[in-house]
C-alpha cells in the first residue's frame, strides 16, 4: 500500500510540474500583461519601466528557473492585477468554490442515483420514459440559460431566493440547483446503462437461481459492480467542479476559483493563472487519487494488485 | 399521516430557520451598486480602472480634486489651485483634514503620495499620468506646489483621479489588502469577488454623508445586474444592453436611461496596411458607413453620431464646426473606383469580444455596408488582452480595428496624442497632425488651444483618419428610490446620490 501511494505521489508530482510548465511557457508566448495593466496612453518607456519591476524582462528560462523555485517553496508570486501573494487571491475563492461544488455533488449524485436506478429497474415503462427524458433535457440545458431562468423566477418574479451573491444558505440554492441538475442528469444516464449491462450478466441470473432475494441480488451483485463507471464519473465530475465552475459563478456572482482564473487568463496576470493552475492540478490528482482507492472498496480483484 | 406531517413541518421549519429572510428589501440609511467587474486592489495608485477599484477607492481615500456628474471640477481636500507660470501649479489645501488614524492630511502627506507614483521601485501602474511632473514642494503645511518638466494643462483633471493615502501608515502595512480611511467611508467588510461594505468614518473632516451604509456588489452578468436592479437588491447598474432600456422601464420596477459618454467609438485604421494608406478609399469607407442608422437601430436612438473627429462635445478642444460623412454609399462607390484601389484584395476588420457595448453587433453592420459597396471585408473577433498586444506590442493592427478610446481628463491633449507618430497607438503617422498637438501642448493658452486642436480635428477629418462612428452610450438603471445624476465617465459613487422623497 505504502508503495502503491508512493508511485501515485510521484506520478502526481510529475503531472503537476508538468501542467505547470506547459502552461508557463504558452501563457508567456502568448502575451505581454504589461499593456493591459497600465492605463491608456502609457509610452514604451512606461512599459519597459513595468516590465523590469515585474521581472518580465530577464530571459524566460531565468524567470522560468525562479518561478520553479518559488513554487517549490508554495510561493507563486505577487499577482500583477492584485498586487498581493497570487496563492492568496486564488484560495480565499476556494470556500465558496468547495461549497457549491459540494452541494452539487451530494444532491446530484443523490437524485442521479435514484432516477438512474428507477429507470433501470422500470425498464420499459412510462417511469423510465419520464426519468429519462427528464435527463436528457437536463443534459442538453445551457446552464447559463437556466439559470438566468430560475433567477427570474424565484428572484424576480416571486422574490423568495437573492438573485446572485453569496453568504447566506439562500445563496447557495439557485446556484446549487442549477449545478444539480446537470450533475445528476449525467449520473441518471449512465447509471441506468451500467445497471441495464450488469443486470444481463450469467452471475446474476445465477444469484436469482440460488433464490437470493431480489434486494440482496441488486445491491449485493448488480449494483457494486456498476457503481464502478459511476464512481470514475463523479470523480472527474467532483475534479472539474472543484476546479470552478466558470458560467455558474458568472450568472450567480458567486465569487468562486473559476472566475479568479478565468479573469486572470484574461488580464494575462501570470502568477494567479500558475496558482490557480497549480491548484486545479492538485485537486484533479487528489480526486483521481480517491477514485482509485474506491475502486478497491468496491471490486475487490483491484484491491488484490 | 401524522408523524409524515409533523416530519414536513419539521423540515420546513429547519429550511426556513437556515435560510433566513433574504435581504430583500434595502434600509433607508443603505445604497447598493452593483459593479461589472470584482475590485482587483485596495491600492489606489496601483489600478487606473475608474469603473470599480479607483470609485469604490475614492470613498475611502481623498483627492485633491473631484470630478462632478457634470464633468466640471470641483475642490475636494484642495480648495483651490492655479497655474502660477506655465510649469508651475499652486495647490490649496483645507486645513484640519487628517486620516482616521490621526495622521494629518496636509502638503507633506501630498508630497509624499505624488513622490511614491513616480517611484520605479513601486511599479505604480499609474506613474504614466504623472510623468511630466517633476517636482512637487510643501511650501507650508496647507500649499503644495507643483513643478512640470513642460507645461501640463491637464494636470488638475488628471488629479481627480489620484487618491492619496497615509504615509506613516503605509510604512507598516499593505495598502493591496488592508485600508486606512481618510474620506467619508471605511471598509466594514470585504468579500473578494463578492462584496465591499462600507460603513460612514466616524472621524471624517468633511460633510457627513448621506448614507450610512454603502455596498459595492460584484455582478458580472448582464441580465443577472438587470434582474439584482428589478428585485430591488441594488440601487444603480450599468452596462445595461441599449435594447434592455425600454423594457426595463416598461416592467417600471426601475428606471433606466442612457447618456453619451467619454469613450468615442472608431474604426480605427492601419494607414501601414495596404491598401488604408489611400485617401479616397478611407474617405470612401467613411461615406459608406450608416451612422445614424446603427445609432437608431443598435442603440434604440441612445447613441450619438460622431462629428468627424474622435472629440465629443465634453472635451476641451471639441471642434464645433465639423459635421459627419453623411451615409452615401454611392458616393462610396464613386471615391472607390477613383481610388485605383484593386477592390478584390482582402480587408480584415478586428473587433475585441465583450469589450465595448454591442460592439460585435456594430462590426456585422460595417462589414456588411462595406461588402454592399463592393469590398471584401472579413471579420476578425478576437480576445481583448491578444488585441491589445497585437495592437501595442507586435504592432500587427487589422487593416481597419473597431474600438473605442476615451481619455480621462477629457481633454484633446491625450485624446488626440494617441494619434500622434511616434505614441505607442499611433498607426496613422501623420507629420502635419503631430506638430499640431506638439504645438498645443506647448502651449497654456486655453483660446490657442482651441484653435490649434480645431485645426488638428479638422485635418483628421479631411484625411479620413479614422472611420468616425458615435459616442458609446453609457447606459444605466437606478432603483425608484434613489437619485442620481448620470454621467459620461466611468465613476460610480454613492455621494452622488441621494434618496428619494
């Protein structure tokens, strides 16, 4: 086991060094942050001026060399657009990231669960045309369009939920719904395929003909083998909402990660785009990390490798 | 049955206790404005962004100078200020003012933030705006004076933007994250990305103000801001979508309106790039163009057309006499075949996404009142920071660059420059046109000036050196309880408000 972690820590460290490379390179072709941060009409000597104060000026790989350093040490500079320590601007987001993110992880997988189980269990009739239905719209919904629609409905219209903002448990609703219903569309769908494959197994028809009961045969035999694909999805479902998500946060002003790396990206704010960078890596490493060992939980033949 | 029923009520009750009563409704003491963009900084001499750092700043720092909503200025710490001599200007300060930990506000603390602007080691990112300065004295405690390398007319306006911060203070802490007031309001509460509540400075030296309580809300969305207005959460947005006017005030829970502002819309041109470096075709291209119609069509009769110069009546230097290209496309078509111009070869249009209002929606409009009078134009969207180093650093433009340009001290001087060979915008380079502005910069008269930039507009107008579009409306909506006076710059700030009766 001990080994086994130690690879995955090794591996993780290469991918995050890896992404943070790639991304320190592209970032730096791209653009130049200078003309952005200062104000219309500055003069070449103004921005040659910046440019030496941010260290832009030295031959990339130096900066490269002393970026790499600095992270080692958890230091990823001083942001250029909030002249603070950028690690700072992007975790202080990271509460109301993990917030959302988990609201609808839980009431997503919850309602996927179930819908996905109904449907494979009813197949054929009209609950399984309902359920399923209902997924694919969820599926096929902009986010950003439902949004904006639950916000004039209960914000507006009825005036129950605050229209965007964060603080409060009503905050989180809209924004957590929102969020829900795509996570749980996609679970529904692929849960109810899963079960539907494994229903079909010999082993299974062989637990039936042992006269196990029906619910010990679903939970026991059929479920925890199709729980598998599920669990791979909620874990990359789990990583890419703990990354931020992008258009929710916009709709809602909620002031999530996502937003904080999508403006730096905008504003080419290099330390906040490796910082944010950096995290989103650790996080997907982490949740990866998680996956595997619940795979283990789940089958035991993985646990035995 | 009934244990299900008591379970309900249960529920409900716990949902309702941990949701508590939204606040909805605003107390008379509080204003709320919601912001299109999060505060980045607390440091005012660290962003030039009026729209959201530099307003929510100026409640909490002084300036010496205020803009009002009529664009005049207006003393604020200093009562009053004179040119001396042509590169020399007096700043009186009122006597008394200090910041709320006890520290004074007098010359010396001026001194000290105009000097740390123009320090390279601090990297302000405003240093640009104070370059020509090149030494400030505390003559006494209440008299700064101010000395230019060469003469500064703007110097007033440009200081309306600066806000000053303590010095003793700023020694021992970080003025990116943590705040000293020395205005009307101090930060009770900051979320970033989310909130900054401000709360009235108990130890401020000038009027009380009318609010107790001031919130700033970040809302990036545009229909979430028209929906945060019509809920009655905030008091005041902007950035409203023109067509969205009418509606808003239709459904009346609030009002909304527009004005034109500083920032004036172009195409601007690449005179480097063949074929812009034709007279006939740009003037062709100017003719060709509706203006008017895309104001009525686009902007719902909210936007005006510009008078052939990059100037709107606001600036000092506005040349009242020149009037636009009227829309003649087949005038266009004329000017075009005599231009020799093969009208075959491609011309590419970039236009930066989500910058300037239903800019990309004007874009489709040129393009294709260009194509009907026979050129072959394409449209480029691109993102604004690629846009601005393509424009700045690989100095790359599109033949023709829809954008907007406004500059703060609302002066010709400035406007005008970034037209002037040599200047980091300039693609025009146009000997006659850099003289001018050199020749009204070195001058204080305010009547020469005039005649020199009324000269100088009307060149560019007669070169066609920029396809003159309208002035971009500043939209906005406000809550019924509240007034406000709209204006064409950037600033949002609750001591211009006042509620209701």
């Amino acid at each position: 086991m001990a080994r086994y972690l130690l690879s995955k820590l090794f591996e993780a460290a290469l991918a995050i060094w890896g992404v943070v490379t790639i991304v320190f390179f592209v970032s730096r072709v791209l653009g130049d942050p200078t003309v952005l941060l200062l104000p219309m009409g500055a003069s070449q000597q103004d921005i040659d001026t910046l440019r030496a104060a941010l260290g832009l000026d030295r031959p990339i790989l130096e900066q490269y060399g002393i970026a790499l350093l600095s992270m080692l040490r958890g230091d990823f500079g001083i942001s250029f657009q909030h002249t603070r320590p950028a690690l700072d601007v992007v975790l202080e987001r990271m509460p109301a990231t993990g917030m959302l993110a988990g609201t609808a992880l839980f009431f997503g997988t919850l309602i996927g669960a179930v819908a996905g189980a109904i449907a494979a269990l009813r197949r054929g009739t009209i609950s399984e045309f309902v359920v399923m239905t209902a997924a694919l719209l969820g599926q096929a919904t902009p986010v950003f369009w439902l949004g904006i629609m639950l916000i004039l409905f209960f914000s507006v219209q009825l005036g129950w939920l605050p229209t965007g903002g964060s603080g409060s448990l009503a905050h989180l609703i809209l924004p957590g719904l929102t969020l829900s219903v795509f996570v749980s569309a996609s679970i529904a769908r692929l849960l109810r395929s899963s079960l539907l494959d494994i229903m079909r197994e010999d082993y299974v028809r062989t637990a039936r003909a042992k006269g196990l009961m029906p619910r010990t045969v679903f939970f026991w035999h059929i479920a925890r083998n199709a729980l598998i694909p599920v669990v791979t999805m909620i874990g990359i479902i789990a990583g890419e909402l703990l990354g931020g998500s992008v258009v929710i946060e916009t709709v809602f002003a909620w002031p999530g990660v996502g937003r904080v790396i999508m403006q730096a990206i905008q504003a080419q704010d290099f330390p906040v785009i490796q910082a944010g960078v950096a995290l989103v890596a650790v996080i997907f490493v982490v949740t990866n990390l998680l996956v595997d060992l619940l795979y283990g939980v789940l089958d035991p033949r993985i646990r035995q490798r | 049955m009934n244990g299900i029923f008591r379970t309900t009520v249960f529920m409900g009750a716990t949902a309702v206790a941990l949701i508590g009563s939204p606040a909805l409704s605003q107390e008379n003491d509080t204003v709320t404005i919601a912001l299109r963009v999060a505060v980045n900084t607390l440091d005012p001499h660290m962003t030039a962004s009026v729209g959201s750092d530099l307003s929510v700043l100026s409640h909490i720092y002084p300036a010496l100078i205020l803009r009002g909503p009529d664009l005049k200025l207006q003393p604020a710490l200093a009562e009053s200020w004179e040119m001396t001599d042509p590169t020399t200007w007096r700043f009186k300060l009122k006597s008394g003012a200090h910041f709320a930990n006890g520290e004074k506000l007098d010359a010396a603390a001026v001194k000290w933030n105009l000097d740390r602007v123009r320090d390279d080691a601090v990297g302000a990112r405003i240093a640009a705006w104070f370059e020509l300065v090149s030494e400030v004295t505390a003559i006494d405690e209440t008299t700064v004076e101010v000395k230019t390398s060469s003469p500064y007319p703007a110097l007033a306006d440009q200081l309306s933007m600066f806000l000053l911060l303590p010095p003793e203070w700023a020694k021992t802490h970080n003025p990116a994250n943590e705040t000293m007031s020395g205005g009307p309001y101090v930060v009770k509460e900051n979320v970033p990305g989310d909130h900054i509540t401000l709360a009235a400075n108990p130890d401020y030296w000038g009027p009380k103000p009318e609010f107790e309580t001031v919130i700033f809300r970040t809302i990036p969305e545009s229909a979430a801001r028209t929906a945060a207005l019509e809920a009655g959460e905030v008091d005041l947005i902007t950035g409203v979508p023109a067509t969205e006017i009418k509606r808003i005030n239709e459904r009346g829970a609030a009002e909304a309106g527009a004005i034109d502002s500083i920032r004036m819309m172009l195409g601007k041109f690449n005179h480097q790039k063949a074929p812009m470096e034709n007279l006939k075709l740009r003037q062709a291209i100017n003719y060709a163009i509706d203006k008017e119609g895309i104001a009525q069509a686009i902007f719902d009769g909210n936007a005006t057309v510009a008078n052939c110069q990059l100037l709107t009546p606001a600036y000092f230097g506005y040349n009242p006499d020149l009037k636009p290209y009227p829309y003649d496309p087949e005038k266009a078509q004329e000017l075009l075949a005599e231009s020799g111009v093969d009208l075959s070869q491609p011309i590419e249009i970039e236009i930066p996404v989500g910058t300037y209002l239903q800019g990309e929606e004007v874009t489709q409009v040129i393009a294709s009142q260009l194509q009907e009078v026979g050129l072959n134009v394409k449209i480029t969207e691109i993102e604004f920071g690629a846009f601005m180093n393509k424009q700045l650093k690989a100095r790359d433009l599109a033949q023709i660059a829809v954008q907007g340009l406004a500059w703060p001290t609302i002066d010709a001087d400035g406007m005008l420059t970034m037209f002037a060979p040599g200047n980091v915008y300039d693609y025009w380079n146009n000997a006659e046109f850099g003289a001018l502005l050199d020749k009204g910069r070195a001058s204080v008269d305010p009547e020469e000036r005039k005649k020199i930039y009324a000269d100088a507009t009307k060149l560019m107008c007669e070169e066609a050196g920029a396809l003159f579009l309208y002035a971009q409306p500043a939209t906005y909506g406000i809550s019924k309880r509240i007034s406000w006076q709209s204006r064409g710059d950037d600033w949002v700030r609750a001591f211009d408000m006042t509620l209701r009766n």
